[in-house]
C-alpha cells in the first residue's frame, strides 16, 4: 500500500517533470526573446512545486513502509531505491534556493544566446557568477547530506556512482595516450576534397529527416527542430531533437542530429511500463551519452554507413554527376573521420573530442571551489586550449569559454559524462559487433533493426533496473576502461 502511494506520487512527479522539459524545449527553439522573465517563472515554480512532492514530510513513512512490503517484483524494488534517492537528494536542499537558481539559469541562458553571438563576455559573466554562486551553495547542501565532495555531489546528480576518485585516472589516460596518437594521425592524414558547394538549410533538414527515419526514429512519438545548441529533449513519447545548420559544412549538422537520434532512439525505447517512474528513466547520463555516441562516432562514422548514405546523401541534395566523386562515399568518409585541432567541441572530431572535455572538467573544478574566479575564467581556457589543443581562444570567447550553454544553465558535472560515454560506446559496441558479426554489414545495406535490437534487449529496455557499473559488467562482462576505445581509434585511424 505504501509503496502504490509513492508510485502515484511519483507519477505525478513525473507529469510535471514532463511539462518542464517542453517548456524547457520551446524555451530553446520557439518562445520570443522578451518570454524570458514570464519563462523563468513559470519554470521557478514547476521546480518549487516538484520539490514539495519530494520532500512531503509523508515520504519517510511511506519509505520506511514500503521497504518492510513483501513480494515487491524486481522493478518495484529498483524503483524504490529511485524514489528513496530522489527524496533524499531534494531534501538536501532549500526550496528557495531551488527557486532561486532555477530562475537565475534561465535568465543566464536565454541572455547567453544573445551574448555569445555579440562574443560579449563582458555581458554575461556577471549572470554567469551569480549561477556558478547558487550552484555553489547546491553542492554543498548535497555533499554535506551525502558525505562527499560538493563536485563529487554534483557529477552524481548526472551519472550516480561516478565521481572524481573513477574519473580521474580515466582522464589522466586519455590524456597522456591522445596527444601522441593525434599528431601520429595528422601527419599521414591526406586531405580529403572540399566541399566548396553550400548547402541551405531546407536541403540539410530534409537530408537529416530522411536519415533519422531511416535508422529508426519514431516521428509519430518525436520531432527535429532548430536550436543555438544541439540537444535531446522532451519525454520518450515526445522526444524533441535539435540541430543548427552551418550551410558551409553539411555534415557537421548532419552528424549533429545522427549524435542526437542515438540519444532519441534510447529516450523512445526505454520500458514502456514504467513511464514516469524513476526505475523507467535513462541510467544516467553518461549511458546516455553511450548511446548517442555510439550511434554518431561507432555507426555513422563507419565506411559501410557511408556506402549506404553517400547515394541518400546526393539525392536529398540536389548533387549533380559532376559532383559525385566530391560526394561519393570515399569522399564523405574522409570527411567523417577526419582528424583536427579545433575550437568547437560539438564539431570536434572523436580523437580530440575528449580534451575538449577533459579541459572542460579541470576548470569547472575550479570553478566550483572558488579557486577560478568566473571573471578570469577567458583566461584560463585559452590556456588550457593552447595547452591540449595548440589553439589559442583570447579575444574570442564565443567560440572559447561562451561556446556550450552547460554552465550558463547551471550544468556543473555535466561535461565528464560525454567522454565516460565515448568509452562506453566503444566497449558495448564491440561486444555488440562480436556478438553480431553482420551488424555493420546491415548498416551498409540500411538495414539499422538488428542493432537496435540488441541495444533494445541489452541497454534500451533496462531503464534504470540497475547500475551504470552492473549493465556494463552484464553487457561486456567487464566495468568501465579505455581499453576498447583505444583499440577503436587505433583501428580506425592508424589503418586509414
């Protein structure tokens, strides 16, 4: 009986986290700018309102109730345990403060639309600090409740389990096994031919819808749209995906919603009976990251996605014969693997890609601390850019530290996630590859259903069941480690 109420609460909950996340979503894509303030609370009090529900003074009986219950099933149990952590997690926190920094990212992140495209730091980091302080007061609340470090605290919110102490030496090897590897690869990298066409945006939309539908994106139960910043949104049975188009570079976009469909495809094929419940949820974000990866970097960056896509890709565009080699899946396989040192980490290529990240974890450890001040923070990345990346970002801050909206929405903990995800990726896809030896050969024929298949069976259905640890023991046979990632970009790039 207890263990129903908190399943009807949580249900509840869970109505209103959704319309959180579409109105988070038509905040990004379609409210107009002077919506801001309005937007900001009306979000404020779906917060206010969500932690009330989860820190009713009921809840500690119900728990203590529910957990002497008999015969609960295996999900009810998982469940459970969600909902206890989510109680407690809430608790840690005063309402206020939950209200004062959900207005206050909002504020900074609609603001940081406008200022990065002005490269007006000046004009943001006075919002930017008064985030970064709220956040601050968060992680301590959260560290003093759970007995950890307060970025410990924070990276927990996104990937349970995970805090500095596993993450560490993960990202100490990677950067001492990347910067080699990437000049080895840079100097016997031939230059693939340039794509000198432009392409409008209508052409690169149309291309990415056909693509989605292809690999098996439910439109009945999702949509793509445009945005400053690509992101997956939405609810699992309205599942919103973005992208922003550079007419220069198809194929960045592209790639950018193929990134955002992996995210989509796990999002709509998490447990159906268990919608709206902690247990029914992604397994963390770093999984989730997993997931889109996979599908961007392990599949769609593959030579026999390329030989399925390249007469896909001509068609939708408009290509005319004269310009079939430039098109050709030679061509735009060199184009999607190529290798270089850049300034955007969405565009950055999956060797470089985990510096951009492991600048990211450095300074927003600083950050957090104190130890960087927000107004010193331009500084401080362009020397950790010229450090990992020999590019130097000073007096460009809308493609330095103003370039991903993470921290002006009060995203702290968030950037580890995407490289722990590239290393998933790589480990679950090749056991999926060795488990299924003609998956990639599916792939090349557009045939996408026997690898959504396993992800379904092994990832996708498994909700929140259990850990990020226990799934990759279960699916692999083995916890985290960089050892097939390795092999991946070895394989991939030392061969080409």
């Amino acid at each position: 009986m207890s263990y129903q109420r908190l399943h009807d609460k949580y249900r509840e909950i869970g109505d209103l986290e959704h319309a959180q996340a579409i109105l988070g979503w038509d905040e990004a894509v379609l409210m107009s700018p002077m919506g801001c303030t309005s937007r900001a609370n009306s979000l404020a009090t779906l917060s206010a309102l969500v932690h009330r529900y989860k820190t009713a003074s009921e809840n500690e009986v119900l728990l203590k109730s529910a957990f002497k219950e008999k015969f609960l099933t295996e999900w009810q149990q998982a469940n459970l345990l969600h909902i206890e952590r989510s109680c407690r997690i809430a608790s840690a926190v005063p309402e206020d403060l939950v209200v004062a920094l959900s207005k206050a990212c909002s504020e900074c992140e609609q603001l940081w639309r406008v200022k990065r495209a002005e490269n007006d730091w000046q004009g943001i980091y006075p919002s930017l600090t008064e985030v970064i302080q709220l956040t601050r007061e968060k992680a301590n609340y959260l560290a003093d409740a759970a007995g950890m470090s307060a970025y410990d605290a924070l990276i927990d919110l996104y990937q349970p389990g995970m805090g500095q102490a596993k993450i560490d030496p993960i990202f100490a090897e990677l950067a001492n096994f990347l910067p080699t590897l990437v000049d080895t690869v840079l100097e016997g990298q031939c230059a693939p031919l340039p794509f000198e066409k432009k392409i409008g945006k209508e052409k690169q939309k149309a291309l990415a819808l056909t693509l989605m539908r292809r690999i098996g994106f439910a439109f009945d139960r999702g949509r793509l749209d445009t945005s400053h910043h690509p992101f997956c949104g939405g609810v699992p049975d309205d599942t919103r995906i973005t992208t922003r188009y550079n007419e220069a570079k198809f194929l960045e976009s592209l790639m950018g919603v193929l990134h955002e469909t992996g995210h989509a495809l796990y999002e709509q094929g998490l447990p159906s009976d268990w919608r709206g419940q902690p247990v029914g949820e992604a397994l963390g974000m770093a999984i989730h990251e997993s997931q889109s990866l996979l599908m961007e970097m392990q599949v769609c960056r593959s030579r026999e996605f390329m030989d399925f896509a390249a007469p896909i890709i001509r068609h939708e565009l408009g290509i005319q014969e004269a310009d079939s080699t430039i098109f050709g899946a030679d061509n735009l396989y060199a184009h999607s693997i190529k290798v270089e040192r850049s300034l955007i980490r969405v565009d950055a290529d999956e060797m470089t890609y985990p510096l951009h990240v492991i600048l990211r974890y450095e300074i927003e450890k600083q950050l957090l601390s104190g130890e960087l001040e927000v107004k010193h923070l331009p500084e401080l990345w362009s020397e950790k850019m010229t450090r990992y990346l020999g590019l130097s970002t000073l007096g460009n801050d809308g493609d330095g530290c103003m370039q991903d909206v993470h921290w002006y929405a009060g995203l702290i903990g968030y950037f580890p996630t995407y490289s722990l995800g590239a290393i998933s990726a790589a480990q679950i896809f090749a056991c999926a590859v060795k488990e299924d030896t003609h998956l990639l050969s599916d792939v090349g024929q557009g045939d996408f259903q026997p690898l959504l298949t396993w992800l379904g069976k092994h990832v996708h259905s498994k909700g929140s069941l259990v850990s990020a640890d226990q799934l990759m023991k279960a699916v692999t046979g083995e916890t985290l480690n960089t050892t097939a990632f390795k092999q991946h970009l070895q394989a991939r790039y030392l061969s080409s």
